[in-house]
C-alpha cells in the first residue's frame, strides 16, 4: 500500500506531519486549504479509519499507526477547543 503523509499547520503555528498508510487522504483534503479545527478532525477521522480498513482488508489487522495518528490529531483538537475559529492548514502531502 503506497503510505504517505500530510504536512498539517495548526492554528498555533506548529507544524506536523502525519502519517496514512493510503492515498485516501488526497480524497479529504487539499493542500493549501484550510478548515474548522472540527471539520479537520471529521475528515481526518473519516479518511483514517477508511486508510486503516484498507490495511486491515489487505493483511487482516488494522492499521495501528494510521489510528494512532487519528487519536493525535483528537487530542491536539481537543487542546485547541477553546480557540474560537481556529483552523487547520494543510501545506503538503508526501508520498
């Protein structure tokens, strides 16, 4: 499966990359575009599960790190709730 990862900038300044283990990623995002703290997470959340379904329909397990990589992306949401309008920055993805 071809992994990649997407260059995040988080409403504080700080930068991340994250891992997927598919392409899907592409399907949610745009680099360049910036979106609601909370839509950012939604569509994370929906293009790593789907990512970490097509590991596990491909070797029988899920993808831990593809999940592990979600429950990040929450907990930094959840640091940033109290930020009205705050939004998410997608600079780039790495294939």
């Amino acid at each position: 499966m071809p992994e990649m990862h997407f260059h995040v900038r988080w409403p504080d300044g700080q930068r991340e990359a994250c891992y997927s283990p598919s392409l899907v990623i592409k399907e949610h995002f745009g680099v360049g575009e910036t979106y609601a703290v909370a839509d950012f997470v939604a569509r994370s959340r929906a293009a790593l599960t789907i990512a970490s379904a097509r590991v596990e329909a491909r070797y029988g397990f899920p993808c831990s790190l593809a999940l592990g990589q979600l429950a990040r992306i929450e907990a930094r949401a959840t640091a940033l709730s109290a930020t009205p309008d705050a939004r998410v920055t997608v600079e780039a993805f790495e294939e």
